[in-house]
C-alpha cells in the first residue's frame, strides 16, 4: 500500500570551511509496506527515522524522491486525490501532546479529522467519537475531558484515535510508547496489535526500542547516518543479523530467553551526523570489522537471501553479492 523509492531530505548547514553543505538526513530511502503489515525502522537517534516519516507524509517536502499510496504517486495527486492520499496515512507521536489541542475537549479533537477531512459530516462525526473511544479502551465520559485531565497512557489512547478517526490504512507510529511508563506501554502495545488484527492497518513503527520492533514488527529495517543498511523479516534479522551495525544495536539489546547467547559487538566512539558522506559505508571509522576493501567501493543496499538486504561491502563479498540464496 505505501511505496517509498529514493528519498532524500537534505538540510544546508555551515561546514568548516567555504561552499555549501549539506546535511543528509535521509539519503535514499527504499521502502514497500503491504497493507496490514508493520515494517520497523530502527537506528540510534540522528539516524533520520523521524524525517523519514515526517517526509512519507508530507508534514515535510522531500529533496527528492517517490512516494506512492496504493499506486498513487503523491507528487501527480490532484487535489481531491490528495487529500484522500493524506487521509490514508495517519502519524502517532513520542508525546500525546503534540497532536492535542490542551483547550479543546478531546470528543471534540477526535471529531474534527473526521468532518474536516470530509470523511462524515459533523454530527456524524461526533457521534463517531464514541465508537474510537471505545476502540482504543476507553470510556465515553472521556469525550468531555480536556487532555491535562487524563493519565499519559489515556492521552496517548486519545491521540490513536484522533489519528484513526479519518480511516487511515498506514500509522506511521514515531516512538509510541517511550513517553510512558513501562506498565503502560505493554497495555499500548496490546492495544496497537488488537488494532491492526482487527482492522488490517499498516504501521510504520519508528523506534530506537529493539525489543518494542521485536514484538510488533513482521519485518524491520535498520537505518544508520540516513540509509537502511539491513532490512528482512524480523525473526530473520534478530536470529542472524547480517551488519556489523545491526549486530551491535542487538548486543546491546537485553535477551528474553536466558540461555541465549550473543557475542557482543561494540562500536567505537558516536555516531557523526552525515554532513557530506562518502559513498562508501558510513559505520568504517566505528565499524569493528573494517577492513581495507570497505572503502574501495560504494556501499550498496543489496539483496543476499530471499527478502534479505545488507549494506556492508565486507559482509556481500564473503556471502555472494547480488546472489539470491539460502
Ligand atoms: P531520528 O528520528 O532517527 O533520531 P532525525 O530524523 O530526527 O533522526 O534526524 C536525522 C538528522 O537530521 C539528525 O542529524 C538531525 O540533527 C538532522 N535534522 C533533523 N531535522 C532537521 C532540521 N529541521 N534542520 C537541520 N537538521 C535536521
Ligand atoms: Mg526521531
């Protein structure tokens, strides 16, 4: 339902010395989502999943790139088209308080994607409001409160169904539950695969939480200085991770089963934010498995097993780049 092709986000900034530079926030960006699927973006922070998401929907304007809902593509979208593009896809934040109005009664909040998108009209959609209480647990006498009045576990409630009220079939959820205490977040997790289970939503699941993407995520992509540098089925990639980067993300990652075992995969210093990059791997300078032919060829997303992608020029010349196999 969503196809990303070739996304760039670049911001100018002052460099060292004279010219221009150029920060890439998000630097070629790949992505397909089927419908009713939850795809995980992960990476530290600075690694441009928040401007990926924000890029995906428009909040921001990509340099460059293809965005395509259901075969649409948002640049040719007219704007009846486009509109009902917007309505499809739909963002939750870190913080419930971004998207809510503090001086509004959060009925009324809900309501207004619905009318004003054009989804129902205005006594429809308020009597909407009580249906997406009760979808995301909450009781209809909530409808009166104002957002200062409810927990942060109901607040976030709220702005899920505010983000469900235009009929999405994407979410694109930015850390959804890293505001909250941890006894909420289990209950806003159960909360967003009783969702999808029973309305066959997508998400997009940015986190920088492996263990949250462990337990949502049919597939996840690791993104590090801008680019996806592994991507597969999460069981796959948490099983056997291919990248030196997605290995040490994992590390540091406590396990649930206690007997397993992980080697511990430790990268030197910080990530730097990629202001210019090469287009040879960005990890190198950190990367514990550096060696010489890292910075002999561009580093490249490639396919190394069904559904399997990896960006490491060490890791593709000892498994057979570009071969598809088991
Ligand atoms: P993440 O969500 O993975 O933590 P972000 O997408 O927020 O990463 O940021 C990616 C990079 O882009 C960071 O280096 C950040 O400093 C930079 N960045 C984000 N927004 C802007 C902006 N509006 N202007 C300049 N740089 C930005
Ligand atoms: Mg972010």
């Amino acid at each position: 339902m969503l196809r990303v092709e070739g996304l760039h986000k670049r911001y100018p900034v002052r460099g060292a010395g004279s010219g221009r530079h150029a920060l890439h926030a998000v630097d070629g960006l790949d992505l397909e989502i089927e419908a009713g699927e939850t795809v995980g973006l992960v990476g530290e922070s600075g690694s441009g999943k928040s401007t990926a998401g924000r890029c995906i929907l428009r909040l921001e304007e990509p340099t460059s790139g293809l965005i395509a809902v259901d075969g649409v593509r948002l640049a040719e979208a007219r704007e009846a088209e486009l509109r009902l593009l917007r309505r499809r896809m739909q963002m939750v934040y870190q913080d419930p308080l971004d998207s809510l109005n503090p001086r509004m009664p959060v009925g009324r909040q809900i309501a207004e994607p619905i009318w004003l998108l054009g989804v129902a009209s205005r006594p429809e959609a308020e009597r909407r409001v009580y249906g997406l209480l009760e979808l995301v647990g909450l009781p209809g006498e909530v409808a009166r409160r104002y957002p200062h009045e409810l927990s942060g576990g109901q607040q976030q409630r709220v702005a899920i169904a505010r983000a469900l009220a235009p009929e999405p079939r994407l979410l694109i959820l930015d850390e959804p539950t890293a505001s909250l205490d941890v006894s909420v977040q289990a209950q806003i997790v159960r909360l967003l695969v009783d969702i999808q289970s029973r309305h066959g939503l997508a998400y997009l699941l940015i986190s920088h939480d492996l263990s949250l993407v462990g337990v949502l995520a049919h597939r996840v992509a690791v993104m590090y200085c801008g680019q996806i540098v592994e991507i597969g089925n999460t069981d796959e990639v948490f099983a056997r991770p291919a990248h030196p980067y997605t290995q040490a993300l994992l590390s540091a990652t406590p396990r649930d089963a206690p007997g397993e075992q992980r080697s511990r995969v430790l990268l030197r210093g910080e990530p730097q934010a990629p202001i210019d990059p090469p287009d040879t791997c960005r990890l190198y300078a950190r990367c514990p498995c550096a060696a010489p032919a890292c910075l002999e060829r561009p580093a490249h997303l490639q396919t190394f097993a069904p559904g399997r992608a990896v960006r490491c020029v060490r890791f593709l010349d000892e498994h057979g780049r570009g071969v598809v196999s088991r």
